[in-house]
C-alpha cells in the first residue's frame, strides 16, 4: 500500500518541474521583459499554479481565470523576486495572495466538483486512469487545508518549508498535516481496494 501511495503521488508530479536554476534563470529574463521567457515559464509552471489557485477558490473557471492573473502579477513584480532558491515557492505566494484577494472579493466557499477535482491530478501527463481516480478519491478524504499540503508537495514538488512559506503556516504545522493526509489517503485507498476484492 506504501508503494502504492508513492507511485500515485509521483504521478501527480508534472513535467513542468524545472529544476530550481533554470525557473530563477527564466525569471530573471522575465524581469527583462523578454516575453519568451514568460511563455517558457508558463508552460513550465502553469500546473503547479492552477493546482494551487484551484484548492483556494474551488471553481475551475475561476481558478483558470485567476491563474492568467498569476502570470500577469509574476510578469509586473519579477523583478522583486531574490535569488534564494526557492522560486516556485515566490511564484505560488504570489498566487496565494492573488486567490486570497478574490475570496475576500467574493466570499465563495463551496466544495470542488467531481469534474474540478479531475483537473489537478490531470494537470499531470503520466497520470493513468486508475490512479487518477484513486487520487481524486483518497484527495477527497482530506480537509482542506491538509488537501492544500498535499497538492503543493506533489503536484508543484515543494518541500514541507516552502509548503510553510507559502501557506503562512509553521514548519510543524505543515509536517503534521502532510504526515495525517498520507495517513487518512492510505486507509481511504486501502478501504477502496477492500471493496473492489470483496465485490470479485
């Protein structure tokens, strides 16, 4: 079963992943204005950025809207971005900010459809059809904020400090959280596969 959770959660990890040099790279050329950066770096990143908007506004419409406002933001402020290594973690804080302005604007709460939820683990290629349903399952055992950890750990490939920049929370807090999600995934996922064996 432990096998089972890694191989899923990897999946969920999309070929936008650069490695942390070359995203600082194309921001740096961002911050010059240079537009094929921009597109390179969308294309890049758009998956991690829309999985996060997507757990905050709980709208695919929206959350696809708010991602192209992302893009805008990082292309105006790339320039007061700081080389420390962490920039997926600048991008997604950038977002967060941006979906928490659009929650305070329009006060929508709700839950996420079965048809929004397919989005995030299809935001990944290499997710197969079993796995994508097991993920939207066992995502869908979680509450929210342990949801929001766990889509930022394996879907933009954050780790648990930047988690906790990102989501202003402490350190501890992220760890908690993630280590509980797994948990509540794993016996969510392993309910399933006792249903599927009981019903051959």
């Amino acid at each position: 079963m432990e096998k089972r959770m890694k191989s899923a959660e990897q999946t969920m990890i999309p070929q936008a992943r650069a490695d942390n040099a070359h995203l600082e790279a194309l921001l740096a050329r961002v911050a010059e204005q240079d537009r094929s950066a921009l597109a390179e770096l969308y294309g890049s990143t758009r998956g991690a950025v829309y999985a996060a908007m997507l757990s905050y506004l709980k709208n695919a419409d929206e959350a696809q809207d708010a991602t192209q406002d992302a893009f805008l933001r990082i292309w105006e402020n790339a320039r007061a971005y700081r080389p420390r290594g962490a920039p997926m973690a600048w991008m997604l804080t950038v977002a967060r900010n941006l979906a928490k302005m659009r929650l305070r604007q329009r006060a929508r709460i709700g839950d996420l459809s079965e048809e929004e939820w397919q989005a995030i683990p299809a935001a990944a290629e290499n997710v197969s059809a079993e796995d994508r349903l097991l993920l939207q399952s066992a995502l869908g055992s979680l509450g929210e904020e342990e949801r929001r950890v766990v889509l930022l750990h394996a879907t933009a490939g954050l780790r648990h400090r930047e988690i906790a920049q990102v989501l202003s929370l402490p350190l501890a807090t992220v760890l908690s959280k993630y280590r509980r999600a797994v948990k509540k995934m794993g016996a969510h996922m392993e309910g399933v596969q006792n249903d599927v064996a009981g019903s051959l």
